[in-house]
C-alpha cells in the first residue's frame, strides 16, 4: 500500500500496469511449465510494446523534441500537428534471417508507436520544423512570444451598503 494524502491507495492504482505485468508474468509462468515446446519462450512481458525515448526541453524560446528511433527511416515516421499536440507516429519491422549450415533462424519484429508533446497556445504548424538523422528525430517547435507579465490588481474597500 501507498501512503496518500488523508488515504492509502492500493499499489495497483498508483501503476496502472502493474495488473498487467502481473498478467503477463502469469501467462510466462504456465506456458514455460509447459512441455509443449511451441509455447516456450514466445510469451513477452513488455505488455506496453514499443515506446522510443522522448527528450522534450526549452532553450532560448525554443521547444525541442528528440527522439531515438534506431533502425527507422525518415520515411517510416510521421509528424502531425493539429489541437495545441504535436504526435509522433511511426512502426518499426526489423527482419533478422541466419542460414547457417547446422540450423535456419528467422525473426521478425514490428511495433507501431506514437508519442504525443502538448504545446502552448498561439504556436503554429509553420513554427514546427524536424530533421531526421542516425536514427534520432529531432523537431524544433518556435514558441509564442510571452504575453504581458503578471500584474498586480488592487482591490478597493467596496462603499457601505444604506440600510
């Protein structure tokens, strides 16, 4: 159990995945207890699938967004703008095949991902650039301007209401 503020929550609901770790780890129990050998080693627990790493930060009125896709095209990303998000979407299919003279191993990998940045107000579709290189998504998204700093109201004694 976790510690809340006035309650404690059940781990569970503070990891929405945990259940399906959990899940998953279960499924690899029984299947790897099993002595069909088709069931072996095929079950995952990465119940999230692929999720590339996404670095996102602010330098001088800039917003960057940095994200490794290794063994990706730029053809096989796409970036679209629209509602104050900027989404990344793409899906990786690696082949990998060994003909060797004792044994022949095929495998194939494919996973389709998307990440989403929310962005402030007043930035526009032609404010956002990208470029594509070794494997690393880099988008550039040029910030609004500040509006006015904040200022100070001053609140006035309301007049003595006549009885």
């Amino acid at each position: 159990m976790l510690k809340g503020d006035t309650h404690l929550v059940p781990r569970e609901a503070a990891d929405p995945f945990a259940m399906l770790r959990n899940m998953a780890a279960d499924f690899d129990r029984f299947f790897s207890a099993t002595r069909l050998p088709v069931f072996r080693d095929r079950i995952t627990t990465d119940v999230a699938g692929w999720w590339p790493q996404l670095d996102v930060y602010e330098k001088n009125n800039i917003l960057f967004a940095r994200v490794d896709l290794p063994g990706l095209k730029r053809e096989d990303v796409k970036i679209e703008f629209a509602e104050r998000q900027l989404t990344i979407v793409g899906e990786r299919k690696q082949e990998v095949e060994e003909n060797q003279q004792n044994y022949y191993r095929r495998e194939r990998e494919t996973g389709a991902f998307f990440r989403t940045i929310p962005l402030p107000a007043g930035v526009k579709a032609e404010d956002v650039t990208a470029t594509f290189a070794e494997g690393v998504l880099e988008v550039k998204i040029l910030l609004p301007a500040a509006g006015p700093a904040t200022q100070k109201i001053a609140i006035t004694e309301a007049p003595a209401k006549a009885a």
